[in-house]
C-alpha cells in the first residue's frame, strides 16, 4: 500500500449506511435513513421520461435548465416574497449536499471558523474540515434543541467566517422562529460573518409554523448560501438534484467551484420537474401529509415507552429512553434493530463529542402500514 495522508483521518462510514446495511441484513422496518416508502408523483416521472423522448439528453446550461431556474425564482417570489435574478443567483445541483459542500468550499480558507450547532447534519463538520477549516460546536440545548445565542456570541471571533444553520433541522424537528432571526440579524451586522442555509426540508413544516427562509430577509440573504433539494420535495431521494440561491456576488464564486466539479446536472430531471412546476404546486399540501405522519406517529408510539421529543418539521421524531434505559444511544439503535426488527439513527451520532441523551430519531415519512408494523415491533420493549 502506497503511503499517503488521509484528509478525514477521523471519518468512518456515515451512520445512515452504517444502520440501512443492518436493516437490510437483519430484515429491520427501517425507520433509521431518511426517505419515503411511497411513491412519487407519477406527473413528474411522465414529465422526465416525455423529456427523455423528447431529446433532452445532452448537458444543459451550467447553471441549471434556464426555465427550471425561472420556476425558482417565480416560486420564491410567490412563497418569500423575494425577488432573485435566475441567471444570477440560482444554480442548479446535483442534490443538496453537493450544494452545502460547494458553497463551503468556495468561501473557506485554511484557518478560518465555522460555527455549527449539534446535532448537526453528518456532512457538514467534514465538509468543513476538508478545506482546513475549524468548525466551532455548539450544542443546542436539549431537550428543545434551541440555538442557545448568548454561546454564540461569545464564540464568535475575528476568524469566524461562517455561521451554518439548519431549519426545518435534521435530526431533531426545531424550527427557527423570530426570536431566532432577530438574533442572528442582531450577531452578524457589522461583520463581515455569511451564513450556509441548509433548508431541504423548507416545506416540512407542521403545526401552521411558518418557515423562516432566509429568502425573506435581505440583510440574511446577502450574506447566505441557502440550499435546498427537489429529493424532498418531491418525494425522490434518489434523484439526487437540489439547488443554491445566493447573491451574485457570492454566486459568482461558487460556480467557479461548481464548473469544475460537475459543470450540469441531469437533463431531464431538470428539464421534467421545469415542465410540471408549471402545473403543479406540490409543496402546498406537503404540510400537512406529512404532518399527519407525524401525528399518525406519534399516538402509535404512545403504547411504547419512549418519550417524544416534538418535532416541528422535516421527516424526523426523535425520543428519549434514558428513563428506562442507560444503554449508549448506538448499542442500543443496534439491539432494537437486530432483537426488535425495527432501525433507527442514534442522536449521538450527530455530535463530534459523543454527547449522548439517551435519543433515537425515527423516520416517519413511511407508509401508515409501515409505521404500524414498525412500532407494533416495539410492543414488548421494556
Ligand atoms: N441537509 C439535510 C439536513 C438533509 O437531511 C439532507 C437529506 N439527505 C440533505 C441536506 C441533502 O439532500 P440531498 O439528498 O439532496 O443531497
Ligand atoms: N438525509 C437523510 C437522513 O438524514 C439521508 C441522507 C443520507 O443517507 N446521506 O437520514
């Protein structure tokens, strides 16, 4: 073997393969990885196959399919009540997390800060890391999982380059509300700090809370990434397709980036979803389906022992066992799954410190047959 330095010494495998490989091997419902277990529209496969027939075969613009990106701007008007230039400020991407680790890698420098809360996202403080960047963890405060702004502040520093912030938030369902904006409005006016959005989940979001898009404040959005991804708004991780809206300054950059590393994203896809954006506003329902998974959820996970930790928003609920077990978070995400049949993600797995509350995050963007059939799994869980 030849010798060379690893770039992420400290990575293993993420914990999403980690516990869908087990739930295969051991026959789990698998509750662990994000992703529906119903299908998708079958309008939009129609549009991306009539678009395959069609000819679209050959690469599109760099920046993304030019109708796609006007469909973009059109809907974040209609929603944030923003106006963004197409050609300017929307690139098209293949998948959300290719667009967190583009903007990342086309703003930091060797040295420089990046705040990150935890739980966070497993992609992000690697993504960080691997431009010589130093990720500065913050913890939310558990158990509402809230930003705790004072920490913020008093972590900031003449290095701090970026600040991440993550809402609908992935693993544990909080939301941004007001206070939260006007904090972070409050914390980087005067500096020159910019802020990754990471809003995949911008249409999850439960219980007539309104999402917070950074697309409605332009002091925010000035300095911000904001990415998203189509595989959650239409039901189709696979897919793989996402997008960025920055300002053009900033957009500038990052397509320096993005030319050379994918230079276009899938054709038809792009030129499928342009075509059925036209007629279809699929996001206006999508708060309240998936709500009613949610609550579907919660009330059969009532007959178990766990605690329910709310979630606001994205496919997630987490909930705590520390009451009736002190089994570490992973042992026991891995006896559920191999005793009980059933796989989750263990919270722990979202913090570089190993903090463990003692929680598992369920997915319940599943079939009501299967969420009944997960949990019936659980009956005899003591
Ligand atoms: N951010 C968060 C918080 C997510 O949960 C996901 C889902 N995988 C992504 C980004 C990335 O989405 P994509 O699959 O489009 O890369
Ligand atoms: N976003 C999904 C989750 O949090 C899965 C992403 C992945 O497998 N990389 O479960």
């Amino acid at each position: 073997m030849l010798p060379f330095r690893s770039k992420l010494p400290e990575v293993g495998t993420t914990i999403f393969t980690v516990m869908s490989q087990l739930a295969l091997e051991e026959g789990a419902v698998n509750l662990g990885q994000g992703f529906p277990d119903f299908p998708m529209s079958a309008g939009l496969t129609e549009q991306v196959s009539k678009a395959m027939r069609d000819g679209y075969n050959q690469y599109t613009h760099m920046n993304g399919y030019p109708l796609l990106r006007e469909q973009l701007a059109e809907k974040a008007s209609e929603l944030y009540g923003t106006r963004l230039d197409p050609d300017t400020a929307i690139t098209i991407t293949p998948g959300g997390t290719y667009a967190i680790y583009t903007a990342l890698t086309t703003v930091l420098h060797p040295g420089d800060e990046v705040i990150v809360f935890e739980p966070a996202y497993d992609s992000y403080i690697p993504n960080i890391e691997i431009n010589g960047a130093i990720p500065i963890r913050i913890s939310l405060r558990y158990p509402d999982y809230s930003i705790p702004w004072e920490e913020v502040r008093e972590k900031i520093s003449t290095r701090t380059r970026m600040i991440m912030i993550n809402s609908p938030h992935n693993p544990t369902g909080s939301v941004l509300r007001e206070e939260d904006i006007l904090a972070l409005q409050k914390l980087v006016s005067e500096t020159d700090i910019l802020i990754l959005s990471d809003e995949v989940y911008e249409h999850l979001i439960f219980d007539g809370i309104p999402h917070l898009s950074m697309l409605r404040y332009p002091d925010l959005l000035e300095r911000s990434f904001v990415c998203f991804s189509f595989g959650k708004t239409y039901h189709c991780t696979g897919w793989k397709l996402g997008y960025c809206i920055s300002p053009p300054a900033l957009m500038r950059e990052f397509r320096k980036v993005h030319q050379f590393n994918v230079f276009s994203c899938d054709t038809p896809k792009q030129v499928g979803v342009a075509a059925y954006m036209q007629q279809e506003k699929d996001w206006l329902h999508l708060p309240s389906f998936l709500q009613q998974k949610r609550d579907f959820f919660r009330e059969l996970m009532k007959a178990t022992p766990f605690q329910c930790i709310p979630s606001h928003g994205s496919y997630f609920e987490c909930y705590g066992y520390g009451h009736f077990s002190q089994e570490p978070d992973k042992e026991f995400a891995i006896r559920l799954t191999k005793e009980y049949g059933i796989a989750t993600i263990p919270v722990s797995a979202f913090y570089q410190n190993g903090e463990d509350n003692k929680v598992l995050r369920f997915c319940f963007a599943k079939k009501e047959e299967t969420l009944t059939s997960a949990v019936a799994r659980l009956a005899n869980l003591k």
